[in-house]
C-alpha cells in the first residue's frame, strides 16, 4: 500500500495537483481579503502548472491511474476552496473547547454571546462572527435566529448560523453590523 502511493508520490502531475488541492483548501478556509487575493495568484500558477503536468504525463504514457489521480485532485480543488471554511471552523472550535471547558459549561446555561469568535473585512466593510448559544438548538432556522437575536437584545440579523457543538453556534453578522459590546476577534 505505501509503495503504492509511494508512486503517486514520484509522479509530478500528481505531485502538482495535490499541492493545488492543499492550496485550495487552505486558501478557501480563510475569509481574510488579503488571503483571497494571494489566492488568485497562486492557485493559478499552481492549476497551470498541474495541468502542464497533467498534460506532459499524457504524451509520455504515464500510468493511467495516475493520470485519473492527477486530473481528480485538479477538478476537486473548487469544491474545497468553496467548502473548506466550515469544516475549518469546526475544527477550530474542537481544539478551543477543552482549554475552555468551564466558560463552556457557565455560557450553555442561557442564550446569549459567549465570545467574538473572528472578523475580517477591509476599508471600513468589516464583518464578524460570534460564537453563541442558544439552549434550544434550533438556531439554523431563519425563524428561530430572528427569535434569538431579538431575545438577546440585538438588532442586526444573522447572515449565517453554524452549528458547532449541541447548544453552540458560530453565527456572522451582516456587514458592518457587530453585536454592541462584544468585540470581534481579529
């Protein structure tokens, strides 16, 4: 099995395409304007290159199953640039959990903010997400996150709720809309 790979390892279409996969989701995972637009740069130097590859293995008769590896990978690249974020965020709140386990436990008790959880933007446009509680979990509805919002004193409505833990939501704002008195983290 690792000799195997070990193979795919050696081929440089492959090579390229998984660089170009990474780069993807790493790059789909941030929401930073700074980090779109070096995405633009480097995941096309980064396409181009593996298509060339991808290419060149074609006329040198590479392996046929590499060759499909290398032209999978190529055409997942979209898909976890577009959908690498939430996941990442997931991932994100598991590794921040157990060094704040008693913040946790105190904040599930009622519906409310627990703390600014990450804001991006540029040129006065800047947007946050929170990470929140709501103790019936139901906030992925539109109704439900209306219902919140105005229980919890605020008036701006939510552009998107992720549902992290039981109880536990990373939610974002509208632009240029925070939550008084809570601070974004940056």
């Amino acid at each position: 099995m690792l000799r195997r790979l070990g193979r795919f390892a050696k081929n440089p279409a492959v090579c390229l395409a998984m660089l170009l996969l990474l780069a993807g989701a790493y790059f789909g995972s941030s929401r930073d304007f700074g980090a779109f637009l070096l995405s633009i740069p480097v995941l096309a130097s980064l396409f181009f290159g593996a298509v060339i590859a991808a290419v060149w293995a074609i006329r040198n008769n590479a392996e046929r199953v590499h060759l499909l590896a290398a032209w999978a990978l190529i055409c997942l690249t979209p898909l976890a640039y577009l959908f690498s974020y939430g996941p990442v965020q997931q991932i994100r709140f598991l590794l921040w959990a157990p060094a704040h386990y008693r913040q946790l436990t105190e904040a599930s008790k009622k519906n409310g903010i627990v703390m600014g959880w990450q804001s991006w933007g540029m040129a006065g446009q800047d947007t946050s997400s929170y990470l929140v509680v709501d103790t019936e979990d139901r906030l992925r509805s539109k109704a439900r996150a209306d219902q919140w919002t105005k229980q919890i004193g605020q008036s701006c409505g939510l552009w998107e709720e992720r549902r992290v833990w039981p109880k536990f939501y990373i939610v974002t704002t509208y632009t240029n809309c925070p939550y008084n008195g809570v601070e974004p983290a940056s």
